[in-house]
C-alpha cells in the first residue's frame, strides 16, 4: 500500500510537467504573450471563452475566435514551434480541398522522428471554421536518414483539408505543435 503514492506520483509526473499559465503581458508593441510556470511563452492568438452566469440550457459549443493581435498579425498564426522545433506554411494550394505545405525546421539538439499538431483555418473576421489533426514529420525509426537531425529544415507530409462551407476567399491558418519525439 506505501507504494501506491509512488505509483500515483509517477503516472501523474508527465500531465505536472506541461507549463500552465502564470500571468499575461502587453508588450510595448501591444502584442499580449501568456507566460508560463515551464518558462516558457506564447503569443495569445485566441480570445479566452466567455462564461455565460444564465442558467439557460445550451447545445451550442463555443467556436474559438482570434484576437485583434492575431489578426493585425497573421503571420504569427502560420508558425509554431516546441522543443527546439519549428513549423511553418509554407504554401496553400487552395483548391477543394485544400492543400497545405510546410517546413518543419530542428532548431535543437537532438533527432526528430516525429511531430504531431493540429491546423485550423479562420475566417477573415477571425472565426474558426475547420480543426484538423496534422503529422507535420513521421521518420523511421531505424533509417537514420529519415531524422530530423540538428540545423535541418525540410518540407513537412503534404496536409489536405477540405474546404470549409461559408468559407469565401483565403483562409487565415494557425499552426498548433502538440508532440515533438526525438530518437
């Protein structure tokens, strides 16, 4: 029974050692970034969800909208990066469906066999119309050939996403890295 709490510390270890959010901070640009408690930092691209206090039942799920910031700055939108890893459109070949291309540059130190995200595409008032799961990079694990290694950058797995309905001109795309592996 004493080894219960060990066990429990352990498998709770991974979900304590994502970084929550500390405090928010406008830069003198007006630019807002959310700092971490990991030291980590992001730019806020998505306004926070507001709480409705009636008690009105509701099927309706609220749909993520961008901040004036990411708008001004869509660019901030089409880039991403976690662990020592960057991912960025590169091209959209916007035909039905939609065609994404990216780079996936390895700014740190160790191999990358994988990196697993999602995109969205955004209206141009801001609201997002369509989220997918993405693999940005998947290499073989015994073909060293196939890494990610340190300083490389390449194209990333060609993504295709069908084009949403209501959706008229050229969609804003936000990049999201969820998981980097390394070897």
């Amino acid at each position: 029974m004493k080894a219960f709490p060990l066990l429990l510390a352990l498998s709770l270890g991974p979900v304590l050692v994502q970084g929550a959010p500390l405090t928010q901070v406008t830069l003198a640009d007006g630019r807002v970034v959310q700092l971490n408690d990991d030291f980590s930092w992001e730019y806020l691209l998505i306004k926070p969800a507001k709480s409705s206090a009636t008690t009105q039942a509701s099927t309706a799920v609220a749909v993520p909208v961008l901040t004036e910031q990411a708008l001004a700055n869509p660019q901030l939108l089409s880039e991403a990066s976690r662990d020592g890893v960057v991912v960025s459109l590169d091209n959209l070949v916007a035909e039905d469906p939609y065609r994404l291309h990216f780079m996936v540059h390895n700014t740190g130190a160790r191999n990358v066999v994988g990196v697993r995200g999602y995109v969205s595409l955004f209206d141009e008032q801001g609201v997002q119309l369509a989220r997918q799961e993405a693999r940005f990079w998947v290499a073989e694990n015994r073909l060293p050939e196939t890494y990610l290694r340190k300083g490389q950058q390449r194209p990333s797995l060609e993504i295709e996403m069908a084009k949403p309905a209501g959706l008229n001109g050229q969609p804003l795309v936000r990049v999201e890295i969820e998981e980097v592996l390394f070897r």
